[in-house]
C-alpha cells in the first residue's frame, strides 16, 4: 500500500520554506517510522499557509498527523508555539482514525532544556507520540501517571523559573484548577496543559481564562478542543477589570479564581506557610485582609475593594487546620512575620498547636510592603499583647 503524504507548502512568513526543509530522505524517514515501508506519494497544498508546522501521512485507513520541530531552537518557548496550534488542528478532524505525532527536524541549539524536557512530558500526556526523539535523547520521555505528578513536577520546575510562568494546575478535593494566561508569548501554551490533564484526571476541570485587562477569552481554536474533550469548563476572569466584590456563588468563583492565581503567581504552588504541609486538596489560599473587613472599610470604592481581595499580596497558602486556626485568631504573625499564638487557651490546645508549626516565621519573601499592610490591616481586630512567639 502506498502512504499518501501531504503539507501545505508555503511558511506563514516564506512561500515554500517547508518544501526546502522536507527532503526526500526526511519524507521517506517519517513514511518508514510510521507506516513501516519505503512506498509514498506526495501531495502539496498551496491554498493557504501551513499553521502548526504539520504534514499528515495517509496509510491503511489512518491520518497521521505530523508535527515538525522547528529548525533553529533559540527561545524556550519559540520552538513549542506550532504545538498547541498542531493539537488544535488534530482535535478539528472528527475522523476517529487518527494519530498525532511529533518530528524532530534536524536541527540547532537545544531543544532539551528542563522546560521542553516538562512540556515534552506533557505532550506525551496529550496523546502526541515522539516519531524520532531517541535519535537526539536517550533516556525515555514519559506520560504523567496522574495530575499530583504533574503538579510536583510544574512546581519544581517553576520555583526555578518564576518569572516565566503562564499556565498553573492546581486541585481541591472535588475539581481541578487549570489556570490559563490568555495573552503573552505562552497563551496558547494552555491547551497542551488542558489536553494533557484530559487524559489524567480522575475529577471535573475548570479551566481560568485569566485575563490581564480585558475580558479576553482563549483562541477560539483552544476552546473548541476543550469542548470536544467533554471533561473541562471554561470561565473567563480578569486580573484587573472593574468587578464587584458581592458575594454569589458566580462572583465568588471568579474572584477566588482570580486570587489563587495571584497567590500562585507570588508565592508559589500550595503549602502551608505554619506546617509545610503540601496536600493541594485541602490548602486554602488565606487572607490576611479579609473580605468581609475589606467590603466594610469605608474610604475606597468597588474598583478598588476588588483589587485588595484578589491581590497576590494579600495572602499566604494555609492548610485548613491553620487556615482555621488563623481566622479563629488562636494564631497571627507580627509585622516581621512571627508566628504568634495566643495566650491562655487551654494547655492541651496551646501544646497542640504549638507542635504543629515547623515553620515559626514566614519566609521573608512574602514580606512585601503590601504584605505588611494588609497585616496591619489584620492586626487591628486584635491585641498582639496577648500573644506569644512560638
Ligand atoms: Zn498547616
């Protein structure tokens, strides 16, 4: 039988640049690697630019759909963005019969730092098969088992890159959090994450537009995808817009939305600030300024009261004991960010919680001078005077 392999030829930027990339020994490559035999034709499309670097190779009533590496690997992200758009091409063919796989194309520079190392990990996630990676790689790329591990995994890999984040995964005990940058170099970056945790997740996924200062939704594309997935909703938010701060289930969702992803964008993923616990399901992003004092104070307008009920600063990552404790006032922090717990509780409770604090301070990078204001804020309803330093 023979394959039938066919590619828009002409580049966004250069007619014909992927019929000069595509040699015949790089065709009959992808033709051997995927159908097993030497024997192909070729068809080229010229009506319209290729978009997510793609061939698709026809054999025995399958469409192989091909993504092809870049080139020229120079910026982290720069080599990955034909990906989302490959995946988003793949998901528009209801043909079931389908394959979507991804090439290296001889290259330059290095496509295997530790970020395309996770993304390729996610790729994996997404169901996109590696046609020749052990020709550049030698240890295996492997699917994540389960969202936790690719929590872990995006965690570590972004304490070390903060500034370069876009996309967050995060868990409560019933739903699954996937954070989704809507503008920026990365935006499309979330649809390999959506994708990805598709295929692993044991619960519903609610998928955060975020958006930085309108109410910008996901490409159109993106969306389709995560319809046709059946397991994500999507809701749209916004880091900046004017939104009140009712209560409401609606209000409530978006603005807890909009604030974990400023927490996780400030200080990290979820754990205890008080017990280092890291158990996503029952960390709870902690205001220090709450929301019924803020929607009380008088002096400033909605727009405003908003921005201090979402804002990265005015929180910390608690588990639900300490969270509670917390807001019950058995504990506080002073200004230096000492934890502080109070006086004359019984002794069998002050002995409980002293021993459940390992860390009696908080870091000093969660000391922002916003920080310290809203702990003042906070440290107004109470008397410091009748708290002891752990
Ligand atoms: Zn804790």
């Amino acid at each position: 039988m023979t394959a039938i392999i066919s590619y828009r030829t002409n580049t966004q930027k250069i007619p014909l640049g992927f019929k000069r990339v595509l040699s015949p020994e790089i065709l009959k490559d992808i033709c051997v690697r995927i159908t097993g035999q030497t024997d192909y034709v070729i068809e080229e499309q010229t009506d319209s630019y290729n978009k997510g670097r793609l061939l698709t190779v026809q054999y025995n009533g399958i469409t192989n759909y091909v993504s092809l590496s870049e080139t020229k690997i120079d910026g982290r992200n720069s080599s990955l963005q034909s990906v989302p758009t490959a995946l988003n091409v793949f998901y528009s063919d209801s043909n079931p019969n389908k394959q979507l796989w991804y090439y290296f194309l001889p290259y330059t520079g290095n496509p295997f730092t530790e970020y395309h190392l996770v993304y390729y990990r996610l790729m994996e996630t997404a169901g996109i098969k590696f046609l020749n990676i052990n020709n550049y790689y030698s240890l295996p790329i492997l699917p994540y088992g389960s969202v936790d591990e690719l929590i872990k995994e995006r965690s570590d890999n972004q304490s070390s890159n903060r500034s370069n984040n876009s996309s967050f995964v995060s868990k409560t005990a019933d739903r699954i959090q996937l954070y989704a940058k809507t503008y920026g170099a990365n935006k499309y970056e979330s649809t390999v994450f959506g994708v990805a945790l598709s295929k692993i997740a044991d619960r519903p996924i609610d998928v955060f537009a975020v958006s930085e200062q309108d109410l910008t939704n996901l490409p159109a594309s993106s969306l389709r995808t995560f319809d046709t997935l059946g397991n994500l909703s999507v809701y749209t938010t916004s880091l900046k817009l004017n939104r009140t701060i009712s209560e409401g289930d609606e209000s409530l969702r978006l603005r807890s939305a909009a604030y974990n992803y400023n927490l996780l964008n400030r200080i990290g993923m979820k754990k205890c600030a008080i017990c280092g616990c890291e158990i996503p399901e029952i960390i709870q992003g902690a205001h220090i300024w709450g929301v019924s004092e803020i929607r009380n104070f008088e002096s400033i307008n909605d727009e405003q009261k908003y921005a201090h009920a979402i804002s990265g600063h005015n929180g910390i990552w608690l588990c639900q004991n300490h969270h509670k404790l917390f807001d019950s006032a058995f504990l506080a922090f002073d200004i230096e960010g000492r934890c502080l717990v109070r006086r004359g509780i019984p002794h069998e409770h002050e002995e409980f919680i002293q021993g459940s604090i390992v860390n009696n301070h908080l870091s000093t990078s969660i000391l922002s001078d916003d920080f310290k204001f809203y702990l003042s804020q906070r440290n107004q309803e109470i008397d410091l005077h009748s708290y002891i330093a752990v």
